[in-house]
C-alpha cells in the first residue's frame, strides 16, 4: 500500500471537485479524503494500492470537465491504515 497527498489550484472549488472525486476514489478503489482549503485550493490524501492511487492521481491532475487546474503538487505520505474509506470533508 501506497499513500500521496496533492494539493491542487485553479478552478477546482465550486465546481462539485470534491464530489467527484469522492466518485473517482471509489471507481478506482482507494481509500482517504478531499477538502477545499481557505486559499481557494482543494487537498487530496489517497492510499491504496500504488497502480490504483496512480491512476486516481492522474484523475485529479485534470479533475472534471467544468474544473481547470492549474497547480498540482503530489507528494508521498506515510499509509494510515485505519483509514478504510473515501471521505468529503468540510
């Protein structure tokens, strides 16, 4: 098991990004969260195995159609295997 962390610019809030991605973590069965950040940001912690979380990340490089991000950061994280779902934070 793998985890990463992405924090993600541009027009991704006000544009169902989170719910979306909430959908997108369980298509490709990975585990962990999304928020928007007070910067006009969203963050991403996904864990799972590392093909899954690969290719979920390469999912929220673009996010859906009506999002347009502009930054993307990605960086490793330690597993927290206590975490066994996807969650949209408020």
């Amino acid at each position: 098991m793998i985890a990463q962390f992405a924090k993600l610019s541009g027009r991704v809030q006000g544009v169902k990004f989170r719910f979306t991605t909430m959908l997108a973590a369980k298509y490709f069965k990975v585990f962990g969260n999304v928020k928007n950040t007070a910067d006009g940001g969203v963050e991403i912690f996904a864990q799972g195995e590392p093909d899954r979380v690969e290719k979920f990340m390469d999912w929220a490089k673009h996010g859906p159609p009506w999002a347009n991000v502009r930054g993307f950061e990605m960086r490793a994280q330690e597993p927290r295997p206590e975490i066994k779902d996807f969650k949209v934070q408020h």
